[in-house]
C-alpha cells in the first residue's frame, strides 16, 4: 500500500494535487486484507508515538481467520462485516479509557503539585518586588556624572568591568561550579556552572536570582545587565501573570477531574454484544428458510431452551433451523428474536 502510494507522492511530481483510488471488491478477502493493515499500523503508530509498551498476543489473534470465517468472507456474510466494525469501535473506546484514565492521573499529580508552585512563584515576586525597591533607590543615591573627568573616570570604570566580565564568561566554559565575579549595582554577578559554549549567560543576584543572556562582544555585556535591571518591573509583571495563570490552571483542572465522564458503559455494551456476534458463527438461507451456525453452545440446547421460553424452531445437525410461515409478522419476528438473544445470552 505504501508502494503504491508512494509512486504517486514521490519527489519530483510536478502536479499541484493528486487523487488516489483504494478498490475493494465486496464479499471479497479484501475486508481481512484491509483489517490486517490496520492492525500492523496502529502497532507501528503505538510504537512511533511512545504509547506501546508491549505487544500483546491478542492483537495478532484477532487478525487470523479460521475456516469459517474466510468462508463467511467468500459469502459475503454481513456478520463477520459487523464483527470487525464492533470490533474496531470497541478498540476505539478501550483507547479512549485509557487515555481518559491517563489524563486524570497526570491531572490529579498536577493538582497537588500547584500549591507549591503557586507558593514560589508569590516567593519570586517578592523578592523580585524587594530587589526593584532597591535598585529605585540605589540609581536615586548614586551622583549622576556631570563634569567631562566624572564621566570619562565613569567610561573608565565601565570599561574595566565589562572587560573583566567577557573575559570571565569567556573562560567559564564547562566549569563544574558557580562563582561569583564581582558585584555591580548591588547585585552579584554570578558566573554558572557548566555553561555551554555559543550561549553565554549570568545570574544576577540579591533577593532574587535572575538569568541575563549576554551577547556575543565585549561591548554589550554591561548594557544587557542594565537593560535588565531597568525592567524589573517588566520581569515582575510577568511573573504575576504566570500566577494567575496557575490559578487559571488549578479552576481548570478542578473541574476536569469533577466531571466523572467514563467509557466503561460503552465499552461493556460494545463487548456484550461482540460476545454475541462471536456466537453466531454464520448464517445460511434464501428468504425465510435460515440456519444459523453457533460456535459454542448446542444446536439442540438452544432448541430445548427456546421451546421453554416459547419459540418453536428446528435443527439441522448442528444448525439452528428457521422456517417460519410466509404471513408471519413483524411484531412476531421480533418477539422470537428477543426470545432467540435472550437464550443465547444465557451462560
């Protein structure tokens, strides 16, 4: 399939758009063709996407016919069509569980680590709020350079500390333990451990800590620093947003986790009614003379229980026999019916 498919989608066709035709012939051994490659590709789905754990002997005796089947097949029996069909949507539902069961778990481990996030993320806004209370106060105190030596002895001052910053980042490269460099402004400029070459960055530190990335000369070090500082208030406002953001999240889960929506009555409808497609192994006939084959219970159990419940049918070996008149009614069709399931349903 993937052949076929990739002569039309391989590099190098010009056409803007293609179509492509599947054709299966009904009543064919198309149908278990078709429920093998869906069997191998959501194994190799599960497998590509991380989902699979392991591979379970199910999955491959579902895809081997016996006999009868490739017979039903030959037919054309409309039971083996809904068997796969119930079949699929049944697997369809056990993968919505397990996902649904999942979600809750990741869920629930979320909710209860959220308090303590919450508590330090308040934390950092504090400290970042102390640390700009600090920073407002120290550039108010610091004498602004008004001469032309204050400003070049400033230039100077700057000079030395942004050359002796690069060189420390420079040199920093892989070392398996911060240090400090020097202080600037009140905060430490702390050199981190095992930082990788081609992405250079500090921590400053006073009350709080925060990641500076610096660029790649020697010129823009000290400027992204105090480009940084600048903007504490920045940094503090989106902190505050990611609070309410989590506040947001907590809501949100808790009403997830409130909504006790499950498949489990899906799935055990879809499985009782597999339970008695699988039973019925075939059925046979022209117009209303029908026999139906069963694979586990006894042709003459099922007539001796029918008859008790009020059903008269035949048997033919080791078929249930139909030949009801040509004038029977749909009310009665369906009364016989419900007698017939209900037999067989019994354990």
């Amino acid at each position: 399939m993937t052949q076929r498919e990739g002569r039309i989608l391989r590099q190098g066709n010009q056409n803007p758009k293609v179509q492509i035709f599947r054709y299966i012939t009904e009543g064919s051994f198309d149908a278990y063709s078709w429920q093998l490659l869906e069997t191998k590709q959501r194994f190799i789905t599960s497998l590509l996407s991380g989902s699979y754990t392991e591979r379970e002997g199910s999955d491959i005796e579902d895809t081997v016919l016996n006999y009868a089947e490739i017979k039903a097949l030959a037919v054309g029996n409309p039971l083996v069509k809904k068997r796969v069909e119930t079949a699929n949507e049944l697997s369809r539902y056990y993968t919505l569980q397990r996902k649904l069961v999942e979600t809750r778990i990741r869920l629930d481990k979320e909710l209860k680590e959220l308090p303590s996030k919450m508590l330090h993320q308040k934390e950092l806004i504090k400290k970042a709020m102390q640390d700009k209370q600090y920073f407002d106060q120290y550039r108010k105190d610091v004498p602004v350079a008004v001469t032309s030596a204050d400003k070049n002895k400033e230039a100077e001052k700057r000079k030395l500390l942004r050359e002796t910053l690069f060189n420390a980042v420079k040199n920093n490269e892989l070392q398996i333990k911060e240090r400090t460099a020097f202080e600037y402004c009140g905060f430490k400029i702390i050199l981190p451990a095992n930082m990788a070459k081609g992405k250079p960055f500090v921590w400053l530190e006073r009350e709080g800590k925060y990641y500076v990335e610096l660029g790649d000369t020697e010129v823009g070090v000290l400027i992204r620093i105090d480009n940084y500082l600048n903007n504490l208030d920045k940094y503090i406002e989106n902190q505050q947003k990611q609070l309410f953001n989590m506040g947001e999240r907590k809501k949100g889960i808790q009403k997830e986790l409130g909504n006790d929506e499950n498949y489990a009555d899906v799935i055990a409808e879809l499985k009782e009614k597999l339970a008695e497609i699988d039973e019925v192994e075939g059925v046979d006939g022209l117009g209303l003379m029908i026999g139906v084959r069963l694979k586990t219970k006894k042709a003459a159990d099922v007539l001796n229980k029918c008859f008790e419940n009020g059903l008269l049918i035949l048997t033919a070996k080791d078929k249930l026999r139909f030949l009801p008149p040509l004038n029977i009614s749909y009310e009665q069709i369906d009364k016989g019916l419900a007698i017939l399931k209900k037999v067989l349903d019994e354990k």
